[in-house]
C-alpha cells in the first residue's frame, strides 16, 4: 500500500478571547461551526460534500462540547448531513491530535479532503457535581471546575502525579535553574512579538473574526507590558519563593480553530497552491508532574523519522504554556536556534484555548512556510498528565 502525500491547503482561526471577555456569550459548538464554515467558504471549488471527514480537538466537552462537537460543527456550519465528525482528545494537544489524525486517514487512502481542527471555551467550561453513590446522601456534594486542570482525580494516583499544572512550570524551573526575571523577559517578548505580527498584518490570512462579536485582535495581547510591570505579579503557585506568576503563564481562553487537509485529488479540486506539506509527527510520554518537558523527547523523534534536524527548521511553533515550560524544552534543545521559535508571538500572548490551540500552531507554521516559500517547520506542545506532541511540516 503506498502512502499518500497529504497537504494543508488552508489554516483560519478566530482571535482568541481572554476568559470572560468578547467571546464569553459565544458557544464553543458555534465558534467551531465558525472556523468549518470559514474554511469551506474560502475554497469555492471545492464541493463541501467532498468532505470526507471532521476531526476536532477538545479538552473539557463537559458543557456545550458536549455530544462529540465535531459533528455539531459539521451541522451548524451548514455542511452536508452526509459529512461526518469526530472529536479527539489529548488534553492541550487535542488540535494537533486531530490534524495528525486527519492527516493518517489521508495518508493511508480512507480520506481525500479533511478538516480537522480543535476548540475551547475555558469561559463556557461548567461546573460538575457527581452523581451521589447512595440514595439521599447526608453530606454535602462538590462541585468542580472543568475550565483546568485535575479534577474528580483518582485516589490511586500518586501524590507526586497530581500537583497543579503551575507547580509542574515550578518543577521545570527548579530543574533548570531558570530565574523569575528569566520567565518574565521571555513573556515580555511574547507579547512583543505577537503585537509587532499584529501590526505588520501576518495574522490578516488565518484570522477570521466570529460575527457580531467586537474583537478584531487576540484578545490577551499586552503592547504596553514591562518588566517592571511583569515584576509587580505575585507568585501564583508557590506563595514564598515560587517564580512562576499569571504574567509569564499562558492565560484561560476562548477559541477556534481548523485546517483543510487533502491528497493530491483533493488538491486538483480545490485548485489552490497548498500552504505546506505533512511530512511526521511524534507523540512521547514523561512523569505526569515535568509535562512541561514533555516535547523535548517528541520533537526529536519527529525530527529523526523525518531526517531533519534542528538546523533544517525555518520556523519551530511551541506551545507558551508557561514561559518556565518553554525555557525548560528550550534548554534541551541547545542545537535549536532560539531566534525562530514563535516568531509572531506565543501562547502567554495570544492565549491558549485548550483543544484549539494544536490547531493554531500547525496552521501557524503552514501560513510562515508559505509566506517564506520553502521550507520546514515544526509545532509542538506539552500535555497535562505527562505527555508531548510534535508535527513537522514542509513546503
């Protein structure tokens, strides 16, 4: 059986809301409803019942995402009945979890045109209370939060396994030594980047902003920031010593996003130049509490299947979940050239809508490589629980 060549046509996004903000009246179904919609729209050509499939990524589906949101996206987005969908699951890496696995059903011929994509609203993310073991209980119910991070954890669990996402960033950052000024100037420059991006217009091809709703911009961004500013933030996780605060943490967000993926039948048909080429990806497992690390082993084993190194990278996406996490893996890459990762601003800035943000970073890299005109990039993210996902990408 040979394997197909499999290619990003396009890549759309919405902007990212902050928690609460312009984007908290809208469902998560409906922002993935958007981004489908928006990327059927954009190639004409293409008969959207040609769609063989909808993959999308989602970290919670505890409230409005729930009842597979894929599908739902599908059928408010006005597509065919006939086309259908599947929502995937790994945690922060649930978008790019759905273009890899968009991009194997193509490779392996069961697929010629796919979407796929992911989605978050952290704001829209409900409150749960299980259900009571017994009739009438005497006591009194919790409730939980599935906007982040454990919940309802299994006893079994070690200790050690199930500490705050934020006290994981600490342990990446006692691991490595990196200082609280450290993190902070790397925040800095997130916020420095992606609104320099914003002002040059490289966000003016992906972003299509939901109707109705007054945001333009992703939402988070902080052109005015400083270090002294940044300094003024308390410690969010370790009260006394502790390094990591909200201004060099990735912030709660809402948001869509989504790629059209194809063979080269699919292609003929859209009759568009394709943004970039699939060419591996890697998926990796480490101690649930150093998830910070966790792309270190995947971006090398991706590198490796696809004889690349980290010379070869014109662009390299990571995923900001805390600037602690991405000086750590950075740390462990000393042969990558740090000037071409997040070139147009990262997660601390732009925000980090769970299941949308894998999505985000593989049509970032898809958008820079076509704007270059050749090339090869890479996106990566750590995972909660442990574990990290990489993709390469060629033009």
């Amino acid at each position: 059986m040979s394997i197909r060549d499999v290619y990003i046509v396009d890549a759309v996004r919405t902007p990212i809301g902050k928690f609460g903000g312009a984007l908290a009246q809208v469902r998560p179904d409906d922002l993935a409803a958007h981004v489908v919609k928006a990327l059927v729209d954009r190639s004409p050509a293409l008969d959207p019942a040609r769609v063989d499939d909808v993959y999308f990524g989602d970290a919670n589906g505890a409230g409005e995402d729930n009842r597979d949101v894929a599908r739902m996206a599908v059928l408010l987005a006005g597509l065919p009945v006939s086309v259908p969908g599947v929502t995937v699951n790994r945690l922060c890496g649930s978008g790019l979890e759905a273009v890899i696995q968009a991009a194997r059903a193509i490779a392996l011929g069961d697929a010629s045109v796919a979407i796929a994509g992911g989605v978050e609203s952290m704001t829209r993310a409900p409150w749960v209370m299980q259900k009571p073991e017994r009739a009438f209980p005497a006591g009194h119910q919790q409730l939980h939060s599935t906007t982040l991070g454990w919940r309802m954890t299994n006893p079994r669990m070690p200790a050690e396994w199930t500490v705050a996402l934020g006290e994981g960033a600490e342990l990446v950052a006692d691991r490595h030594g990196l200082t609280r000024e450290q993190q902070d100037a790397f925040a800095l420059a997130s916020h420095r980047k992606a609104a320099e991006a914003w002002a040059k217009g490289l966000y003016d091809d992906e972003v299509v902003p939901y109707p109705g709703v007054d945001l333009a911009r992703d939402e988070c961004i902080r052109d005015t920031t400083s270090m002294e500013a940044l300094a003024k933030l308390k410690p969010a996780f370790r009260p006394e010593g502790g390094t990591v605060t909200p201004g060099n943490s990735s912030p709660l967000n809402d948001g869509a996003a989504a790629l059209l993926l194809v063979d080269e039948e699919g292609l003929r048909e859209t009759g568009r130049e394709p943004l970039a080429r699939i060419r591996t990806s890697a998926v990796t497992g480490i101690e649930p509490q150093l998830f910070g690390l966790g792309p270190v082993a995947a971006v090398r084993r991706a590198l490796e299947k696809s004889g690349r190194s980290f010379a070869d990278l014109r662009t390299f996406e990571l995923n900001e979940a805390f600037a602690a996490q991405a000086l750590g893996c950075l740390a462990e890459w000393p042969d990558l050239d740090p000037e071409i990762v997040n070139p147009r601003g990262g997660a601390i800035a732009l925000g980090h809508p769970l299941g949308a943000s894998g999505a985000r970073l593989a049509g970032s890299v898809a958008h820079q490589l076509a704007a270059a005109g050749s090339g090869t990039g890479l996106a990566a993210l750590c995972i909660g629980v442990g574990q990290g996902l990489a993709l390469v990408l060629e033009r």
